[in-house]
C-alpha cells in the first residue's frame, strides 16, 4: 500500500514537471513567435510610418503662416510639385546651358588666335559654310603642318575652296593665306608689334560677340516667362528673373576674364 501511495505521488512529481517543461516550452515559442511576428509587422509599417511622415510634413508646409483660407491654400500649391515647377527646372537649365555654351566657344575662339609654331590641331574646332550646312572643317578638308611656321588645307571640293578661307580668316585675321587650285597654304606670323595689336582686337571683338550672345540667351529666357506668368506667383517670378540675371552676370564676368587672361599672355609673347 505505501509502495503504491509512492509510486502514485512519484507519478504525479513527473507529470507536473511535465506540464511545467511543456508550459515553459509553450511561452519560450510563443515569445520567439511574437519577436518573428513583431519584425514583419515592423518591416511591412516602416514605409506606412514614413508616408505618414511625409504626409504630416506636407500638411505643417500647407498650413504654415497666420490663419487658414487663401494663405493655407497658396502654400499647399507652392509645395505641391506640378508640371509648371519642372518646366521653369528645365528653362533655367537650357539658359545655364546655352550661357555656358556661349563661353565655351569664347574659349575655342582664343586658343586659336595665335602666331608662332603651326599647329593643324587648332582646327579641329573650326565649322565651315558649306552645302548649305555649319560643318565641321574636317569632314570637307584636311589640315596637316607643311612646314615649321605653315600648314596646308587640302580642300576635297574645289567650290568650297572660298568658305573655307573666309572661315580661316574669320578664326585668326593675322594668318596669312595663299590659294592653290584645290588647297590654302596658311603661314603663322611671328610676333610683333601689330601682329599683337591685330590679335588682341579680334580678340575683343570676339568677346563682344559672345557676350551678346549671353544677352539674347538672356532675352529668350526673360520673354518665356511670360507665358507662366499666369501659373506663378509675383514672388516665383521675380526670382527666376533674379536667377537668369545671375547667370548672365556670372557668363559676362568669367568673358572678361578670358579676355584679360589672352590680353596678357599676348603681351608676354
């Protein structure tokens, strides 16, 4: 009978070690599967909570300044992006980019205004009239250096023999140019007094011409903001107007520098 009684209570030892081992076991799972589920819960709202950050700033931009109504109303257009936003972007890129253009070829310009050494290089940025088209030199000629102070451009069609002397003189006026039947024969003066005089004023020739290509960039840009006008505010206006002129000041300003900078290695020759 006691050795029964024992048996019976040793039985009912294990089996409430049993439970407890299974309940422990059923929390240790039920933890492990709270964290898995809380990380996917997480993952899946992150960008739910970032939208509505986003949506909550959008709303404190809308509703910035005194009172409510037209002013509320006005902000959230100006923060809204619309495809007036992305033309005005794409107008001041294209004016950036034809400015800077404009000094470029400013900078072309003065690299080939020089005496001294030939140089068949210095044509390689050279365009023609031919055909009725701005071409490149050399795909009507080819330009090779026939001597120390001389090269030679040997013209594939004779009928384009004169627009392509008028176009070398019009790139540097102090070379001298002599006709063959098919070909010029350039000659690079030394330097001297009026050679130098004669570069330094094709020099600010080219510079006034480049910066009037600057001013009508400029006009283009100004009279396009007339027709977005009427999706725009006094204020947008005003400062697209503001940002134009900068870069038309910035495009002059760095002309001059050039120049300057060709004025001086001039006179150091």
């Amino acid at each position: 009978m006691i050795h029964s009684l024992g048996v019976t209570m040793s039985a009912r030892r294990w089996t409430r070690l049993g439970l407890n081992a299974a309940k422990l076991s059923l929390q240790r799972t039920s933890v492990l599967h709270s964290a898995v589920l809380n990380r996917a819960v997480a993952a899946r709202c992150a960008p739910l909570a970032i939208e509505q950050l986003q949506v909550r700033a959008f709303s404190k931009a809308a509703k910035k300044g005194k009172g409510g109504g037209k002013q509320d109303k006005q902000a959230a257009q100006s923060a809204e992006p619309t495809g007036d936003g992305e033309e005005v972007k794409a107008l001041k890129e294209k004016t950036k980019k034809n400015m800077h253009g404009a000094v470029l070829q400013f900078t072309r310009a003065l690299c080939q205004m020089r005496p001294g050494k030939a140089d068949a290089g210095m044509f390689d940025d050279l365009h023609v009239q031919a055909y009725g088209q701005h071409v490149a030199l050399s795909q009507v000629a080819q330009v090779s250096v026939s001597g120390t102070h001389s090269v030679s451009v040997n013209v594939y069609d004779p009928s384009l023999l004169q627009d392509i002397k008028k176009a070398v003189e019009a790139m540097n006026p102090v070379f001298s140019i002599r006709e063959d039947v098919n070909a010029l024969q350039i000659s690079f003066p030394k330097m001297s007094k009026e050679t130098r005089a004669e570069l330094i004023k094709a020099a600010k020739k080219q510079a006034e011409q480049s910066r009037q290509h600057v001013r009508r960039v400029r006009q283009d840009s100004m009279n396009s903001t007339k027709k977005l006008k009427e999706h725009m505010s006094e204020d947008d206006v005003k400062k697209f107007q503001d940002d134009i002129q900068k870069l038309t000041d910035d495009a002059s300003t760095e002309i001059g520098k050039l120049l300057a900078a060709k004025e001086k290695d001039l006179n150091e020759v």
